[in-house]
C-alpha cells in the first residue's frame, strides 16, 4: 500500500502541503492543492500539485497524475469564467535543463489576456528523416514483457 502522504523535508511545495509555508490556495482536496504563483507570469497564474512527493511526469503514479489533470481542468474553466481570459497555457516542466525549479512535479495554469507580455515559445529544430524515424522506432518498439507473477505452487 502506497502512502499518499509521502513529503520530502526541504521541498517547498511538499511543505506548503504540510501548511508549513504560507500559499494563496485555490483548491485543496485529499491528493491535489492547487495555489496561486508567488511570481506569477499574469494574475490568475495558478500551480497544481499532487500532495505527495514526485519529481517529474515520469514517477507519479497514474492514479495521482489523473487526479491532478482533472484539477487543472477545474482550474483552466474557473479561470476563464472569473477572470474572462482571452486564452490560458499549461505548462509542465521536468528537469532543471527544462526549467523546472521546484522539484516536486506540478502544472502551471497560466491565463492569457490581449497584449499580455507572457512568451511561451521555442524554436523549431531541423531533424533529418532518417533520424526522425530511429526515434518513431525507439517510441514504438514493444516494451519488453513484464515478468510473469511467480508461481508459487507449493
Ligand atoms: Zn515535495
């Protein structure tokens, strides 16, 4: 069984979680809170974060990350109802190199509004087609099986 309650002492977020740092929330349930950005990219810029201590998109266990984008969701239409956004970003960073800052894995809701000055953006980056499909390849190769439950017959 899980502990749902896994925390990471020196983590910011783990420790707005556990009400140790002050936060401007927005929505708190069992397994997800949700906040508002101390340094927000526009007014409304909102973090969703699971309760329990991951890294990156690729630890969090299935059934939590479903929770936190159904938050995100919730948060995306409240923002557009109560702050009429022209439009809105979800953002999700994984890795300092990617510009993850808190290591505790959580979604940026960020509104959009006309003439705002947030820039989301990246260049796009010449791939040759031989290289393009070794990745397709890479991405598409069966995992190999999981191993089959022991058979303890005895
Ligand atoms: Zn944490």
């Amino acid at each position: 069984m899980l502990n749902n309650k896994v925390v990471k002492m020196d983590c910011l977020f783990c420790k707005i979680v556990k009400g140790e740092m002050p936060a401007k929330k927005v929505y708190e349930d069992d397994s997800v809170i949700a906040f508002l950005d101390i340094n927000p990219a526009n007014p409304g810029h909102t973090l969703v974060v699971p309760k329990k201590h991951t890294e990156t998109i690729a630890d969090i266990e299935d059934s939590d990350l479903e929770k936190v984008i159904v938050v995100v969701k919730n948060i995306a239409k409240k923002l557009k109802d109560e702050l009429d956004t022209a439009g809105l970003n979800i953002v999700q960073n994984n890795g300092k190199l990617a510009g993850q800052l808190v290591s505790h894995i959580h979604f940026h809701v960020i509104p959009r509004f006309a003439g705002d000055q947030v820039i989301i953006t990246y260049q796009r980056a010449q791939v040759d087609e031989n290289k393009m499909e070794e990745i397709r390849k890479k991405l598409t190769e069966e995992a190999a099986p999981a191993p089959k439950d022991l058979d303890l017959d005895f």
